[in-house]
C-alpha cells in the first residue's frame, strides 16, 4: 500500500498462529489436569467451527499418554453434534462459507502428509436439521502425527476450522521446543499442577508466543480459557502471528502510537511533562503548601521543614507502642553484627511518622486525606541522637472528579549530614 511506503504507516500481517496446547507430564489421566486438557481441546476445535485465530491446532501430550489422550479426545468429539445451532443438543454449526470449507479441507490433505485422520472425515459429516448441500458443515477432524520432528506441515500449514494434530512429546525440553516449531504463535497453553513445569514453560517458551494460558483444578473454574485472553492482556504474538498487540489496556494503544524521546534540563522537563523533575526549581513561600486548594497548587511547590532529632527513647518509645521489637532497634550487639547498621537504629516506619509530624499541617483545608505512599526507599539508617528534615515538593496532580483531585508530593528525608535518608511519593487528595 502505498500509504506504508510513503508515510510508514505501521504495519502488521498476521499470517497465521499453529497455536500449541501442552499436557504436563504430572497430568495422568486420573488427574483434574488431564481432562481438563481435553476438554480445552475439544472447545477449541468446534466452538465457532474452530475458526478462532486462537485455537488449538497443536496438542502435545507425552509420549506414554499418546493412546489414552487420543481415545479421550475421540470420545468427547464423538458426543458433538454439528448441524442447525437452533437445534437442540448442537454444538457445533457451519463454517463461514463453503470457500472456507473447501479451504480446510484442502489443509487436511496437506497435513495428512504428516499425519493420520484419528476422527472424522473432511468430507462427510451427520448433520441434525441441516443440509450438507447447501451448508458450510464439516466435521471436526483430529489427526495424530507420531514424528513431529520429521513433519513439516504440522507446524507451518493452519486449517482454520474445526481441525487440530495430536503429537507426542519426550520431555518438557522436547515439547516447548516443538511448540516453538510453529514460529510465533498469539497464545499457548499448559495443563499442569507443578510450578517447575509451569515455570520451565515461560522460559522456554514465553519468547515464541503472545500469551501463555497456564491451566489447572485451582483456576480452571475462573480462567477464560486457552482461547479467550482477559481485556487487560496484550493479545498478539511474534513471527508468524505478525508481531502486534491489540488489547491490554493503554500498552496495546502505545503499539501503534509515535513515541518521542525529549531531552533538556529538569526545568524543561518538569515544564514539558508538567510533573517536577528533581533539579527543577523548588517554589517556596510563607504559606504552608497544603493551605493551597489542586488548582492553585503550582507544580514544584516546595517545603523545607526544621530538623528533629532522633533519640534512643524515641526508638525504644516507638518499639514498644508498636510492638516492633526486631533486634536492629532494640539489640545494640546483634545490630552491630548486622553489615548493614552501625548499631542500634531507628525503625523505618518511626521515621515515617517524625517525617509527617514534620511537613503536615494539621489544620483542616484542601488537603482531604492522604490516601498512600508510592516507591518508598530507605537508604540510609538513622542511629540514635541523628537528626532528619524533610523536602516535601508537589510532583504532578490529576483530577478525579468535580470535587476532588489527586496530588502527588515528591518526598526527600535527609539527616544531619545531607545524606538521603528515605524517598517516597506521597498521594493526597485535595479539595478543587
């Protein structure tokens, strides 16, 4: 397209997705796993006439579970009744067009190069109220493919219809690495009780597949499934699947926007992202920074507190009331023996707490409530007879509503030698 040449409009062609279904090694047959596996498969090969691009064209099971998988797999497709989907007990109706139909049918032939037909014929089917002359109906053909390290098509031609190839794997290395055979796919899953295989799975896997669905007894009640990711998720897949996102909140809108990168001093960039940036110019006055309403309230309104010293009485006052009695605080030889503390050490939440007594302004006004603090760090311990002050700066505000909106305050303790203490954001929520 021309738009694509001359103006780089951003482009993605999804080719196809021989999207993989694993059956862990732990899932015996007497396990919930096992036939939940079955299932899953089933679901994927005839809701919508397996015209998803998120079905299962590829079933992995291990190689002792190869019989038992397949005599399962035939005997839930066997219950499956095509036909006039107003009709009662149909599970599966048409496919799109007869073109379509033809299609699949033309993929079956290829991939029986590779594999057996263990269910169904492309070519015949028994229909409930419907005419196979004048409908798109096919049956749900499984194949089963024994050497899919000697099969080609297997992992590279998709019928897109109600089509899916069994195949048996030697060990988790051995089946991730044949999932991967399908080369970028949107979504995989993992029918598995065992968080070693779970994990093994999305690191051997995780780089070739948009989405993994790990599936089991615990979840399976709540979980989409294999076919249908959550709004919230990235739905997209690398190589073949054409390397997209669609979905996922504001990252699947950031996939296709012009991103800019901008460099310039602090004072540049707090004007620019309207959000302080440390090294911006610090505004400060008479008034205390919470006596100022969210739209009055400048961006690098800043305060400088007094100091306060920290006592041992302080700590031991504060260990007690809380009953926060670890041995940093309260221990000197144990503390000294720790290589992070000098000795004995005020506790991070008592220097929290000094910090507030510092900056707030305790009468009532805009400020409503404060409601959280984000990316809380401590950096350096405070030991007895220290002092701290506090730089309390606002950061950036959004407004919530016709009522209210939110200030971000950006939050530096010090001590006495102007070492950085503790970092945090603090969230208030301020009267308009």
């Amino acid at each position: 397209h021309p738009n694509v040449i001359d103006k780089s409009v951003r482009f993605i062609a999804e080719q196809d997705s021989l999207n993989a279904s694993v059956l862990g090694p732990d899932a015996g047959p007497e396990t919930p796993e096992f036939e939940l596996f079955i299932k899953e498969v089933v679901n994927e090969m005839t809701v919508k006439a397996g015209q998803k691009c998120t079905a299962i064209r590829r079933a992995f099971v291990p190689k002792p579970l190869l019989q038992a998988a397949q005599e399962a797999l035939c005997a839930r497709l066997a219950k499956i009744k095509v036909g006039n989907p107003d009709a009662e007990g149909v599970r599966m109706g048409a496919l799109v067009s007869t073109t379509q139909r033809d299609d699949v049918r033309s993929k079956i032939q290829e991939l029986s190069k590779d594999a057996e037909i263990i269910f169904g014929n492309p070519d015949t089917v028994e229909l409930t109220q419907a005419n196979a002359i004048d409908g798109a109906f096919m049956s749900p053909v499984l194949l089963r493919c024994d050497e899919p390290w000697h099969a080609e098509n297997v992992h590279c031609v998709e019928a897109f219809g109600p089509v899916s190839t069994l195949m048996p794997y030697d060990d988790l290395e051995d089946a991730f690495k044949l999932c991967n055979q399908g080369l970028g796919s949107l979504v995989m899953s993992l029918f598995t009780h065992d968080p070693k295989v779970a994990r093994q799975c999305a690191l051997s896997a995780g780089s070739f597949h948009g989405r993994i669905a790990m599936i089991n007894r615990d979840n399976a009640k709540e979980s989409t499934g294999h076919g249908s990711p959550l709004p919230m998720l990235v739905h997209g897949g690398p190589g073949r699947a054409g390397g997209g996102e669609e979905m996922g909140g504001v990252r699947g809108i950031k996939h296709y926007m012009q991103r800019t990168a901008i460099q310039g001093s602090p004072d540049l960039m707090t004007g620019v992202t309207q959000s302080w940036v440390k090294g911006s110019e610090e505004i400060t006055s008479e008034v205390h920074p919470f006596r100022y309403d969210f739209h009055t309230i400048e961006i690098g309104k800043t305060l400088h507190t007094q100091s306060r010293k920290i006592g041992l009485a302080d700590i031991e006052h504060f260990a007690e009331f809380t009953g926060d009695n670890f041995y940093a605080h309260m221990d000197e030889t144990a503390a000294e023996a720790n290589p992070f503390f000098p000795g004995r050490v005020a506790h991070g939440y008592l220097l929290l707490s000094f910090a507030a007594g510092l900056f707030v302004d305790p009468a009532p006004g805009p400020v409503l409530a404060n409601y959280g603090l984000d990316n809380l760090r401590f950096l350096t311990p405070v030991a007895p007879d220290d002092t701290i002050k506090v730089r309390l700066t606002a950061k950036s505000k959004k407004k919530r509503n016709d009522e209210y909106g939110e200030v971000r305050w950006d939050v530096e303790i010090t001590n006495q030698m102007d070492e950085l203490v503790a970092t945090y954001d603090l969230l208030t929520m301020n009267a308009l």
